[in-house]
C-alpha cells in the first residue's frame, strides 16, 4: 500500500534516509557504493519500510535529488516568491552554480545516474515555472498553454546550465546568465498578458537587477 507523502509520519521516515545517505555520501565520496542496506541500517530502519517508501534505490535519489534542490532554492528564493527580473535572475544563476558543484562532485562510477538526477531537478524547475504562469493563456488566439511554456522553458534554462557546466567554461557565468534570462522571459511573456509581462523588458532584453 502507497504511502501518504503529506503525513507527518512519513516526512520524519524519509528525512532519516536522507540524513543517513547524506552521511554516507560524507564517508564514501560517491553514489554508486551507497547500497539500500547501507541506508537502511544507518537510518535505523529495516528495509523493508524503505522499500515501502520508495521502489528501489534509482527512486530514493530521485527523491533526494528533489529535496535537496528544493533546500538549494529555497536559500535562495522562498516558494512563494512572485515572478520578477530579480527572482528569474537569480533562479537562473543559482540553477548555473549548482550544476557547477554538482558535477565535480560526480565519480566516474556516479554517471549512471546522471539522467535521473538532471531529470528530477528539471523537473522541479518546470513546477516553479509553471507556478509563475497564468493558469490560462491569456492573449487572445494564443493556442499556447502554462504547461507547454514552462516545460520549454524548463528544459532551455536547464539544458544550458548543464551544457555550460560540462564543457570548458570559455564564457563567464553572469554573460551565460544574462543570456538565458533573456531568453527564458520571452518564452515566459508570450504566455503573460501585456498587463502581466515582466517589468525590466526593453527591446526584447532584460534589465539586469543589481546585485
């Protein structure tokens, strides 16, 4: 039987797994010689209430994955921060700068679960996205829906952070910056109405915030 993620119950279960695998990560250095048992014994929990939890070990680091870049944002912009060129900034560069660290804490032994790691953080992007857009398209004709603009967008902030982060970084992180924030907000303005489009849009770029 599922269990229910909002009972309180659960949440303390399942940051006990976190914290322990935390642990674990300190010690060992990397992901893939971290076993369910390892986990498991270290949270003083047996194993069969982490499988009741989660399926396997693939869907823990997703969750870890999750709660670990939601701490990260957090820091830096609380969830219930409104859409604005300030808040889209520094979304884009903390999303840069955790992609950085992120991989040089990667071991060779770890790339098996890079897809599943990017992929839950995009997808945590793509629920931050969304909540900043209308819940409806909003210029008239626009065949254009909130899940489609921030599911674009999401994945263009995303996929350049990570392209950025895995080559040799030739171009500086506020130039990069600059550049996908203009381009995610006029992905994100042709879903606002005139009335709602970000502030700080001029020609086509975004005034930068100062810092």
């Amino acid at each position: 039987m599922p269990v229910n993620p909002s009972d309180p119950r659960v949440k303390r279960t399942r940051q006990l797994f976190i914290q322990a695998f935390n642990e674990l990560l300190d010690e060992k250095r990397n992901l893939y010689s971290i076993t369910v048992h390892d986990i498991a014994n270290r949270a003083a929990v047996n194993r069969a209430t982490f499988y009741a939890h989660f399926e396997d070990k693939f869907a823990f680091l997703a969750y870890w994955m999750t709660e670990k870049f939601q701490l990260i944002l957090s820091k830096n912009l609380p969830d219930d921060a409104p859409f604005s060129p300030d808040n889209l900034h520094v979304l884009v560069r903390t999303v840069f700068r955790f992609l950085v660290r992120f991989r040089q804490y990667l071991t060779p032994g770890d790339k098996q679960f890079e897809p599943l790691l990017e992929n839950a953080m995009q997808k945590e992007l793509y629920r931050l996205l969304l909540r900043w857009l209308p819940s409806e398209p909003a210029r008239s004709g626009s065949q254009q829906k909130p899940d489609t603009t921030a599911l674009v967008a999401s994945w263009g902030l995303f996929g350049s952070a990570l392209q950025w982060s895995r080559e040799a970084q030739t171009r500086t992180l506020e130039s990069m910056v600059d550049e996908v924030v203009e381009v995610v907000t006029v992905i994100v303005n042709t879903e606002a109405s005139d009335s709602t489009c970000i502030p700080g849009r001029v020609e086509g770029r975004v005034n930068r915030p100062v810092m």
